[in-house]
C-alpha cells in the first residue's frame, strides 16, 4: 500500500466522521453575540448553558458564542450584575441570534455559574476590578495592577515593567484589539500607556499561548477596549496628581455605530519648568506624556461589524539651559520624545452559525529622537555643536482569522498573518563630522500560519491541538520556524481541572533596554547575520478548581522554561546612540532557564473579595562574552515573590481596598576590594600616574534587602449639585514607610558617585550604601461624569440656575 492510498484513507475517514457529526439526528448549531441592551457594549464571558443538559460555552472577547444542542432545546444566558435569559428553539435550522441581558443590581438574580471558568495559565481581567486597587498615581494602571499576579514580576520599585517567567520586559506581545503595540510605558516604565477608561476586559496568558499568538516569549497580554455606548452622549473627565484625563462617547448619526475617544496630558511639564527655574535660574527641565485613544465601531446587521481604532502617544523630555557671561549667552538644548502610533480597520462576519471570519488591517510605529544643540549668540546666533539621533520600528500588519465548528465536539481557528517591518536601529547626525553616516535601513517581512484544533477526546478530556509555521526574511537572512502547542485538560471534578501544556515560540525582534533609566534608550533589533532569532520553550502542569457555589477559586501551577538565542547589551554598554558600528555593542546567543510554581486563591464576589498569590522561582542566564561565559543569576531574579489583596464594599458610596507586597531582594555584584590602576593615557605632564577601581565578585552573588510595603485606597462615590454622579479616590502608597532600596553602591560617603582622592596615599575607607525612591505617598483623584441619556439625572432648567447664581438663592 503506497502513501497516497495512506492518504486518501485518512481523508476518507476524516470526512465520514465531519458528515457523522453534521448529519446527527435534530441537531442544530446556535451562534450570536451577547450584550448590553442599554448601552450595545459587548459582554466578554458571558455564560451560555443548556437547561436541564450538561454543556456549555461562554463569549469570546468579540462577544461571540457558538454552541451545538440538540432540539427542543432551551439555553440560559447569564453575565454577572445581569438579568439572565432563556431563550427555547423547537426547529433544528442553525440560528444566529443576538442577545441583550438587562443590567440589574441585584446579584441573586445572576446564578453563579455565570462566572467565567478559570483556565490554566490564563488570567481575565476587568476594569472593575482595576479600579478598586490603590495605585501610586492614585489612578489605575493596567500593568502594575497585573504585577499581583503570580508568576509576574516588576523590573523595579514603581515599573510597569512586566517580567513574566522569567522573561525580560520585550518578551511580552500587548494587543490593543488585536493590534500589536510595540512601546507600552511612559516615564521609563512608571505608568502603562493604556488609558483605563477605555478597557473592557484583558487576557494575560502566562503559557500555553494558542496558536494564534506568536512573535514573543514570556506572555501574552491581550486588551479589549471598550464600544462607545449607543445610548446616548456620555462621558468622564479625570483629575490626579500626575495627570488629567477625559473620556467621551456616544451614538453617531450612522444607524447601530458608536464611537469612544479617551485622552490624557500630565500636569507635571509646566510645573517642572517653573519649578527648577526658580530654584536654578541656569537651567529648565520638563517632563509630561500624552496619549489619545479613538475608536468607531459600527454593526449594520447582526452578522457584520467594523471597528475602526487610532491611538497617538508620545514621551517628551526638555532641558534648556541659557548661561551668560559678558557680551554673549550659552544656549543649550536638548529634547528626548518616544511613542507609539497606530491605526487599524477590523471586519468580522459571521458567515453561518458554524463560521466566523474576521480580517484585520494595521499600521504600527515606535520611533526614538534625541536632538541636542550648543550655541553662542552675542548679537547673533553661532551655532557651535548640533546633533540628530534616531531609531525607529514600523510595522505593517494583515490578519486573517476563521473559527469553523466541525462537530460537536471538534472546532477549529485557522489563520493567517503577514508583516512588512521597517528598522532604523541607529540614524544620527553630527554637526562636527565632515562626512555624514548614511543610516542603515533593514526591512523585513514576517508571515505565519497557524491551525488550533480543540477535541473532546471523551468526556473528561479535551485536548487543543495547535501548530505554527513562522516565516521570516531579511536581505541576506531568511529562516523558518515550527512552533507546536499542545493543551491537555482533564475533568477531575465538574469545577475541578488538570491540565497540561506545551509551548515553542520564536521571536524575530528583540529588544535592547536600559533599566531605570527616565531617558528612553530602548531600540529594537531583528534578527539577521550574526543575531538568530530567540527560542523558548515552556512545559506548564496545573490545577485550577472551584468551591463554594463559585465564591472561591484557586489554581496551582508549576513550570520549566528555557530561552536560546538571546540578546543584550555587551558589558560596559547602555546604549547604541551615535555609533554607526552598533552592532559591536551588543551579544548574542545567549541562554536562560527558569524554574517555578505558583499559587492563588481568590474570593469572587461578596462583601468582601480579594486575593492571595504566591510565587517561587529559579531563573538564569549565560552569554558567550558576558561573566567570562558562565551562568549567572538573571538580573531580575526574584526566589519568593506573594501578595495580598482585600477588598470590602461598605455600602453603595464608600469602599475600601488594602494591597501588601513582598519580594525577594534583587541579586547584585558585590565589590572585594580596590586596587590601584596605571593610566592608559599619560597626564598634562606627560608622566603616566594610577587610578583606583573596584574589584568585583561573581556577578549577582549577593543580594539586596528584601522589599515589602503596604497600599491602602479608598472609594466615595457621590453626586455632585448638578446632579451628576463623582467618584472620589484617596490612596496611601508605602503606608508604614518602607525605604526599600531601588538599587546599591559603594563609596566613601553618601553621594551616588565614586569619589577618587586627589592624594592616592590617603586611604578612605569604603561603605556599601542604598538609594530609595518612594516613602509614604498619599494622592488623591476625582472624577466626575455626564451622561445625557440618564433619566434619574434631575437638572434645573437654565433661568432657575442664572437665578440662583445672579441672587444666591438658598
């Protein structure tokens, strides 16, 4: 028997049992999408559950259900805080349907099976949630908020960094809707750029990422935003110590569309530039960011909609400095702005109860630019020394996505995605260089085609099958990778799962960062000659379970991770600015492990809710050129990492929360000893005299102090004299006043710098120091909101108001 007889048998067969599940007697498929009725907001989670059957599915994060049952039949719809419903179907013609839950207060109306079903290596979040945790700004931050998280770690005290597994922070893939955002902090990594207020729910996907997510090694951060409502106008607008924020939405002219724009401007620019002029009249310093997000969704019918997103967000860092001497002035300038831009089109089309096809279009950039100038003006301007640094990555993106259900027990996503990338890695300009470099431009072009089968094999087991071919080519370098994902989950119990995963994924783009630093240096680089592309694979084993009616759930996980081809930064090196050679300045092929288990235990809804995780984990790393190519302890290892979180709801006003953290202190290399140096370039004299350096040790041999520290916040919602509804915040960052060290050095005194006595023979004895950063910081926040569409709001009409105001009428 030859292969292709093999074949055909095997098609055959598969063909039989598709024709066996579509042809099963009164079988019908039932799909559609689940909502708000009052404001058309789609419901992520939703429950949707056969009366009297076993069997089940809940929404996806479009909203979208699919669901096969055998007629007569009648289902349950149900999302906490609304109104479930029941919906009877006798005809055993697939339907697709929409469905509207009425909002309503009472939770006893809601069964608690509507909450969404844990899943291993999966966390959802909703911004409910995010806005109950104290936070330094004392406004939410997406990514410090998931910091709580087991497995999950920041870069340093007041980062939103995300460490993940192991990972460094440009591991991680941040989807804004299904479009890759390739820069996601402000301020050096002290806030996220995603706007609160307009999230729907997040994913974060710690392993066993399916096949549809690829191109990065630790996590998947998938964001939904959120609808505008249909309702009516509507809308917020945000005050806090840091920034000011506002959020508008409402129905269009356009039958069944919406829109949502949201924006945000610190307020820390003009008050630094008065600040440091007054108390230093030779210099000016300001900082601030803004990000505007916009989004247009318009559902002509119940099989179509289009989403239309653009998001603009920049960084900027000034310093001016006017020194004046006699008849001339000393101009110095100098500028450092970063950010993002993106735009996107989304079509989703549901082409019968048993397929659903969606295609994105995108374009995205992250780009970098450093401009300094040094000028002598008397009577006129006499430019002395100028200089132009930029890196840029753009990216040019289609997807295209099909869910098809084969059988009832067998369904299938399949798509494909291709990228046209642009690099700029090091563009500079020198005004005192005669011959100008000619900046190195390196395209790329990314493509990838992926398949997800998810089987119920038998009735306690079900098993998602994924596989991912990834192409990638730049001139002179080409490369393709198999990525195989596989998921087993076992039933123990109906709330009690095992499951099992394995991962391997590439990722072509890495990124070089400097830690701590305000002035962003980050630059991303693809993988060409000399620099391969990164591996990881991850092997997860967990438990996930529930209990008491779905009031408690816990999870418990263990992994083993390994990292290949790494790159970073070569030892003495921040930075690739101005060196045309830069890729001199980096290494490659490098390697990491990371080892760890997690635990979490949460309370999901009550009076009181709320959570404890804790976290143990190994992680390494080995380069060829770094610590004379010996294995090291990552940079960011933290052993035990835990977190408490309590939340308790007073009353309809007033609410409380309390956060506690703690971590093991970050490894550093401690110093031996000093030693005295001879000079490479001889002094003014001509004679050649010594210098003193420190002798290190085993790089990350030693550790700092551990870090903890206590967040306390409080809610008041009230309304304001017109009727509106306001939400005051009031937070404690640090409650007992920690000073957990950001960092240590040596000196001979207390200043951050190495002194070095002029007079080599006085000995000055040496002491290790720390710098700390965040004492105890209260903020506070208001906000306020206006919707048009309230009818409990109760207004004056206008010539009561002119009155009351013109007479000071009580």
């Amino acid at each position: 028997m030859n292969k292709l007889t093999v074949l055909k048998g095997c098609l055959t067969g598969v063909m039989l049992l598709w024709a066996l599940g579509l042809c099963g007697q009164h079988q019908m498929r039932l799909s559609g999408f689940v909502m708000d009725k009052k404001t058309g907001e789609v419901l992520i989670g939703a429950n949707i559950s056969l009366i009297g059957e076993a069997g089940g599915t809940s929404t996806d994060n479009s909203g979208y259900f699919s669901l096969a049952a055998k007629v007569p039949c009648s289902i349950r719809i149900s999302f906490v805080g609304y109104q479930s419903s029941e919906l009877t179907f006798v005809s055993a013609k697939d339907t697709v349907v929409q469905v509207k839950l009425e909002p309503g207060r009472e939770l006893a109306s809601v069964e608690i099976k509507g909450l969404r079903t844990a899943l291993p290596n999966v966390t959802t979040l909703k911004i409910a949630e995010l806005q109950l945790l104290p936070s330094l700004s004392g406004k939410p931050d997406v990514l410090k908020s998931m910091q709580l998280l087991p497995g999950i770690q920041a870069q340093n005290e007041g980062s939103s960094l995300l460490l993940v597994r192991g990972g460094d922070p440009g591991q991680n893939l941040y989807l804004f809707d299904n479009i890759p955002v390739i820069y996601v902090n402000h301020l050096g990594g002290f806030m996220s750029v995603f706007n609160p207020d307009i999230i729907n729910s997040i994913d974060l996907y710690k392993g066993g990422f399916p096949a549809r997510f690829g191109g990065r090694l630790s996590s998947v951060v998938d964001i939904t935003q959120r609808e505008g409502d249909k309702a009516g106008l509507k809308g917020s607008l945000s005050i806090g110590i840091t920034d000011l924020s506002m959020c508008v939405e409402g129905p269009t002219k356009l039958r069944n569309s919406s829109f949502i724009f949201t924006a945000r401007k610190t307020l820390t620019d003009p008050l630094m530039a008065f600040g440091t002029s007054i108390a230093r009249s030779k210099f000016v310093i300001a900082y601030g960011f803004h990000d505007l997000n916009g989004k247009f969704t318009w559902k002509p019918d119940e099989r179509n909609s289009f989403h239309f997103n653009l998001y603009q967000g920049d960084d900027y860092l000034n310093y001016w400095s006017d020194q004046k001497s006699t008849g001339q002035t000393q101009n110095n300038r100098l500028k450092n702005i970063w950010g993002n831009w993106l735009t996107s089109g989304r079509w989703i089309h549901v082409v019968s109860p048993r397929v659903l096809f969606s295609n994105t279009l995108s374009y995205t950039r992250y780009r970098l630019d450093f401009f300094q100038s040094y000028a002598i003006t008397d009577t006129v301007r006499h430019p002395v020394f100028d200089q132009n640094y930029r890196s840029s990555v753009s990216d040019l993106s289609l997807r295209l996505n099909l869910k098809f259900q084969i059988m009832k027990s067998w369904s299938l996503e399949t798509g494909l995605q291709a990228s046209y990338l642009s690099h700029n890695p090091n563009s500079f300009y020198k005004s005192d260089l005669h011959v100008q470099p000619v900046p190195e431009l390196l395209r790329a072009f990314e493509s990838a085609l992926y398949a997800d089968n998810k089987i119920n094999i038998a009735e306690r087991l079900e098993a998602n099958l994924g596989l991912r071919m990834v192409g990638y080519s730049t001139p002179g370098f080409n490369s393709l990778s198999i990525e195989p994902r596989l998921h087993l989950s076992y039933k123990l119990s109906p709330k009690q799962y095992l499951d099992l995963s394995y991962q391997r994924v590439t990722q072509n783009e890495q990124l070089l960062f400097t830690p701590g630093s305000i002035m962003n240096s980050e630059i991303w680089v693809p993988a060409g000659s000399g620099i391969d592309p990164a591996v990881s694979e991850q092997f997860t084993l967990g438990w996930n379970g529930s209990f008491r009616n779905g009031m408690f759930t816990a999870e418990l996980s263990a992994y083993y991770k390994t990292l290949n081809s790494l790159t970073t930064y070569r030892e003495g090196y921040s930075s690739l600015m101005g060196d045309q050679e830069w890729r001199s300045k980096i290494v490659s092929g490098g390697t990491g492990t990371s080892t760890g288990v997690e635990f979490m235990l949460k309370k999901q809804y009550g009076a009181w809710t709320g959570f404890v995780s804790y976290a143990w984990s190994h992680t390494t790393r080995k380069y060829p050129q770094i610590n004379k190519g010996l294995e090291f302890v990552f940079d960011f290892d933290r052993p035990h990492t835990a977190s408490l979180n309590i939340s308790h709801q007073f009353n309809e006003k007033w609410s409380a929360n309390l956060v506690w953290v703690y971590q093991t202190g970050l490894p550093y290399t401690p110093v031996l000893g000093r030693q005295l140096v001879l000079k490479d370039v001889p002094d003014w004299d001509g004679t050649y005299g010594y210098y003193e350096v420190l002798v290190y040790g085993e790089r990350n041999s030693a550790r700092i102090r551990d870090y903890h520290r206590l967040d306390i916040g409080a809610t008041l919602n009230t309304m304001t004299k017109r009727g509106r509804k306001a939400t005051w915040t009031f937070s404690v960052y640090n409650l007992y006043n920690r000073h957990n060290p950001y960092y240590y050095y040596y000196n001979t005194s207390t200043n951050d710098y190495l002194e070095r006595a002029e007079n080599l023979t006085e000995f000055q004895p040496m002491n290790l120091y720390q710098m700390s950063f965040f004492p105890v910081i209260p903020s506070v926040s208001y906000k306020v909101y206006f919707d048009k569409s309230d009818p409990k709001r109760v207004r004056k009409p206008a010539n009561q108001r002119f009155k009351k105001w013109l007479y000071q009428e009580k």
